[in-house]
C-alpha cells in the first residue's frame, strides 16, 4: 500500500512555455494559473476542529435571545419621520377647517384627538401583521417599524384631505383651479 500513490500525495500545475524559453519563477504570487502550495501534512495527521463561537443567531429550534426594552424602542422610532409628517399635515388641515367652521373648538378638538386614537390603532395592527406575517410565516428579522410608520402616514394625509374637502372655501378655490 505504501508503493500506491495516494491520490492527493501528488499535484502538478501545468506552466505554459515562455517566450524566451525561460523558467517562470515562484516570486510574483499574483500570476494566473500558479498557486503556491505551502509544506504537506501528514495524511495521518487529524484536521484542525474549530470551537463553536456563538454568532447570536443560535441553533435552529432554539428560542431566540430577549432583546432588552431599548432596543426595542429604538426600533419603534425607525420611520417616525413619516407618521409626524402624517401628523402635522393632519393637523394643519383640521386647523384649516375647524377655524373655517368656527364655532365650539372643543367638539372639533376632541374629533381631531380621535383621529389620532385611530391613527395609532393603525399603527398597531400594521405592527402586528408585520409580526404574523414577516416574522413567524416568512422567518425574517423586522429592523424597523417603517412600513407601519408608512401606513399611519397614509392614513393621517388621507385624513387631512379629507378635512380640506369639507371646508367650503378650499373646495371653491380648487373648482376654481381646475375649471
């Protein structure tokens, strides 16, 4: 058995010949179609084991590691952008049309507040099919809280719009514009 040449004992790179009939040298380690191979082990020496380091992905099955509030908290603010400019074009609509209506503010202020309830609740169920859908059907990890931050967004600008369109004034000057 030690006469038979094992099939990994021995490898060869085929060079191409040189234009001056020159050996190429090993020096430049960059060249295409030479690698340099560094001293054989021993075929009865083990390979080398690797430890486990822990990634924080953990096993498949196992549950994954509580994150603190925080982070938590953090994620809930990536994308707020949108829901408070949903908020202030909202807001600067029912300004527009609870001036226009005059009248009691407080009925017209308590109607604005319960906008708002809404617009959270929406919030919420957009949070919470994220976390059906994305992460326990799909397997993946949300980072943000931008896509229910987009929905509230809509919502509140299709809020807003819909207080300039019960406010006299604004409706004239658009049939103006477009007529």
């Amino acid at each position: 058995m030690a006469d038979q040449k094992q099939p990994w004992a021995e490898r060869t790179v085929e060079v191409p010949p040189q234009p001056d009939g020159a050996v190429p040298t090993q020096r430049d380690p960059f060249r295409r179609g030479v690698a340099s191979v560094g001293p054989r082990t021993s075929p009865t020496e083990p390979f080398p084991t690797m430890e486990h380091e822990p990634t924080g992905t953990g096993w498949p099955g196992e549950p994954a590691p509580r994150r603190p509030l925080s982070w938590h908290v953090a994620q809930l603010k990536r994308g707020g952008e949108w829901s408070m400019a949903g908020v202030l074009f909202a807001f600067v609509c029912w300004g527009i049309w609870a001036i226009s209506g005059g009248g009691d503010l407080a009925g017209q202020f308590l109607i604005f507040v319960l906008s708002l309830l809404v617009a959270a609740g929406l919030f919420a169920l957009a949070r919470l099919l994220g976390r059906l859908v994305l992460e326990r059907q799909l397997g993946r990890i949300r980072r943000s809280a931008r896509g229910a931050h987009l929905v509230t967004a809509v919502f509140l600008t299709g809020l807003g719009i819909a207080y300039l369109q019960q406010t006299q004034w604004i409706v004239d000057a658009w049939n103006w514009l477009t007529t």
